[in-house]
C-alpha cells in the first residue's frame, strides 16, 4: 500500500478507534460512580458510543477537529506535505473526516480540509520511521488556556504551588463546556508560543505515565487528585471524575516571564501511531 | 432511567428533577441558530412543536436511495440559543430541548412558567446519537438553511440523556458549578472564587 492510502487509513482509524488507555480510564471512572448516577449513564453512554464507532468505523465525534502530523524526520522525502494533504482529501472525500476547516477571512469552506496550515504537520527527531496523528475538536481546544504568572485573583505566584492554582481554575472554568472527563496537557515555562505547543504535546503521552522529573510527578498526582474531588464529573453533571490525566513538562523562560499555559483536552483523545519502514 | 415517549405531556415532563436520566423514543426535531433566528423574526413555524422535543444538533446527513441517513448527530453547544429560547418555548409549546452544555436563568425561568425541561446529550457521542435514530421522516427549510442548520424530523429510539435543567428551577450544572467553585476556595484558601462559568 502507498504511503498516501496508509497515511488515509491512519486517519479512520485514529477517528474512529479511540487509544486503549483513553477507554481504560473511562472504565475505571465508571466503576467509581455510583451505579444510576448521571455520571454513570453519561460515561455509560461514551463507552457505548466508542465501542459503536470502531466496530462501524465511523468518527466517534462529529467534530473531527484540527489534525496535527508528527512525522519522524527520516520520513521527510516519504510522508511529504503533498502526500499528507493527499491522504486528508480523500479521508474526507469518504466521510471519515467532517468538512471542517474554514477560511479565516472570507468564511468559505476548504471541503477537502486542506490548505496552507491545514493539516498541521510537524517533522520531529525519533528514533523509529514514525507518523502520529493528534486529533483535537474545536469545543476542547476553545477551554485550553495560558496565565502570565503572577496572577493575583488565583493567589498564583512564580512557584509550583502557583502551577498548581492555575490548573485547578482551567478544570473549574471548562466544567460543562469541554466534553468531561479530560486530560490536561500542560507546559510550565516557554514562550507563549512554545507553551501551546508543549502543551499540546503532553497529551501524546500514555495516561499511565508520570514525568521523569520528582517534582513534576508529584503535581501531576496530588492536582489529578485534586481536580477529581471537586464534584464535577463527566460533562459537568457532577461526579468523581473530572479528568482521566493530567502531563506536566516544563521548558526554560526569561526573568520577565512565566507562563502556564494548558491545553484541555475531551474524553475523545485521538491519537494514533504508526510506523512506515524504509 | 425514565422512558419518555412521544408526545410529551405537560406532567409527564413536570415529573422530572434535575439528575434523571431519561430514554426518549419518537419523533424529534432539530434546530440550532439559523432555525432561532428565523422564528425569532417572524418565520412560520415549519412543523408543529407542541408536546415535541427540539434538539440542537446539526447532523451529517448523506441521501441515499431516494432517503436520508444520518451519520453522526451530536449535540451541539445550546448557549448561543439562549437570547431566542424563552421566547420559542412560549410560542412553539416544546417540552423538551436536548443540546449540550446548559442555558441561562431566563431559560429555565421559561422552563418553570412553561413545562419544559432541558436533557444534555452527551457530547461528542456522535456515532452513537446517529445510531438511535431509526428514520428521517422528513426535513424542513432544508433549502433554506443547508443540512446541517435545516429542521430535520428524526423518529430516535432509546435516545439517551440527563434532564440538566427542569421545570421547577432546578439545574445541575448551577449546582455542580456552585459547588465546585466553593470546593476550589477552600482548596486555595481563597475568600472567594469569582470566575463566573456562565452557568446561573
């Protein structure tokens, strides 16, 4: 098979099929709640619906969202943009994709989902011949949020404690809004701009993972704890899961900054890898 | 899980508390911005909502065989319904509206006067939501609006949700919002946590 064909196929199945460890912690939310709570019927529901989407291979969320490519730089000359966009065409072109990228300016649809910046792709240094597909849906990325610390309203100084303040206001403030239970993907430090990113990075990482760094490892557990007990629950209705994961990394500032900077992220975390040899 | 069927009577749907969760079988309709808007400004009522339901939804549809399919139809965001909702509760007779994400206080207090209650579908459960209904019986201002902003007739069964808001001034996201906002200040030591998440 062609790298474009395998590239289309990547996306189906990254839309249709959500990760294992993403459906294992909604299984182990769902044994949390109460057995007729709405939070159980909710995440009843989303597990029904994610078992429904990959046995039909139908997107799980109409919301197929902005599709960002992170191919390993030895594929350079292989999975090239022109292939990439290809495989989006015609992965829209047989409905695996929603018409969903829209010109800024003049408010017309791109109906093949490609254009310059669309999809987003990355070429990245990896030791395996490696394509990845992150797939994050508008409703998500709108609750995905970066603070400037000091904050004063939050209490947040230049400290983990205030990292920790921050987070806990971006799960309070997506409640009802970014489809709960979610992860958090967060950059401590960075530029505005590579703050995103990183953020946006975390969210590759397996949920059963913690960072390498001590310190980091205990926030990412005492706020995931934290977040959980604030009585939120799936889709805001209340329960004891707000978030499935919570990545924290950090990256170098200047004196005069320090930026948090979170990228929230739904229950409909798609991701996929794949590996195309030379 | 309450079993709702179509047509939805007044004290049918005055029995509901925030938290049930409800199963709805028969005929629903949908109708998001565009479809507010246009009765809002005078347009004519395409079909008859009362004892209905009206979903925000904009769905995938594709024609087949001289028919409809539906391949994904998720809830889509009620909020930026909120300035149309009051009013179109009055005027149509609705008993059910089915979105994401809640409505303001003049909704629910249209909700109490009225006998209506609003279920949150669960978002992004697109595939499943499809799968629920059984025929497109029909679709209305489909010229006029496009498919994904047109007033499809949907005949769902086992269509799942929560009832968010109900006719009695109750609303889960106030309280699970108010709550989470008292846990936060405790947990931060603040006097007071002031972000307002738009829920009343």
């Amino acid at each position: 098979m062609d790298v474009v064909a395998r590239i289309a196929d990547l996306i189906r199945e990254t839309s249709s099929s959500l990760p294992d460890d993403v459906e294992r912690g909604l299984r182990r939310a769902l044994r949390r709640e109460e057995k007729d709570s709405s939070a159980a019927v909710v995440l009843r529901t989303i597990l029904d619906n994610v078992k429904l989407a990959r046995k039909s291979g139908t997107p799980l969320c109409q919301d197929t969202g902005t599709l960002t490519f992170f191919v390993s730089e030895s594929l350079r000359r292989k999975a090239t943009p022109e292939r990439i966009r290809r495989a989006v065409a015609l992965a829209t072109e047989r409905g695996w994709l929603r018409k969903n990228t829209i010109d800024s300016v003049s408010g017309v649809s791109y109906d093949d989902n490609c254009a310059d910046g669309a999809p987003v792709i990355h070429y990245v240094a990896s030791a395996r011949p490696t394509v990845t597909l992150l797939m994050k849906g508008g409703g998500s990325e709108n609750m995905s949020r970066q603070y400037s610390l000091p904050d004063s309203a939050l209490g947040a100084g230049r400290d983990l404690e205030g990292v920790r303040r921050c987070l806990l206001d971006a799960v309070v403030k997506a409640q009802g809004y970014g489809c709960a239970p979610g992860v958090l993907g967060v950059c401590i430090g960075g530029d505005r701009a590579t703050g995103y990113e990183t953020a946006k990075e975390q969210l590759l990482r397996p949920l059963d993972d913690s960072s390498d760094d001590p310190a980091l490892r205990a926030l990412e557990r005492r706020v995931l704890d934290e977040a959980n007990s604030l009585g939120i629950g799936p889709m805001g209705l209340g329960g004891k899961t707000a978030l499935l994961g919570l990545k924290i990394a950090a990256r170098p500032r200047v004196p005069a900054s320090f930026f948090v900077t979170v990228a929230y992220m739904c229950w409909a975390l798609r991701r996929r890898t794949m590996e195309i040899q030379g | 899980m309450t079993v709702l069927k179509y047509p939805f009577d007044e004290r049918s749907v005055r029995a509901l508390k925030a938290g049930n969760a409800v199963s709805i079988t028969g005929r629903i309709y949908t109708g998001r911005d565009k479809f507010h808007k246009y009765v809002a400004d005078g347009g004519e009522m395409p079909v008859d909502f009362r004892d209905g339901a009206l979903y925000h939804c904009g769905p995938v549809v594709v024609e087949e065989n001289g028919g409809y399919r539906v391949v994904a139809a998720g809830p889509t965001t009620s909020v930026r319904e909120n300035p149309y909702e009051p009013d179109f509760i009055a005027k149509s007779g609705v008993r059910l509206i089915i979105g994401k994400g809640g409505m303001d206080a003049a909704t629910l207090e249209a909700m109490r006067r009225h006998g209506c209650v609003y279920v949150q579908a669960v978002g992004g459960a697109a595939a499943l939501c499809a799968a629920s209904v059984r025929k497109v019986a029909g679709v209305s201002l489909l010229d006029e609006f496009g498919a994904a902003e047109a007033v499809w007739h949907f005949d769902v069964v086992g269509f799942k949700g929560v009832v968010a808001m109900d006719s009695h001034g109750g609303s889960l996201f106030a309280d699970v919002a108010a709550a989470s906002k008292r846990r936060l200040a405790a947990l931060l030591s603040l006097e007071e946590y002031a972000f307002n998440t738009g829920h009343r």
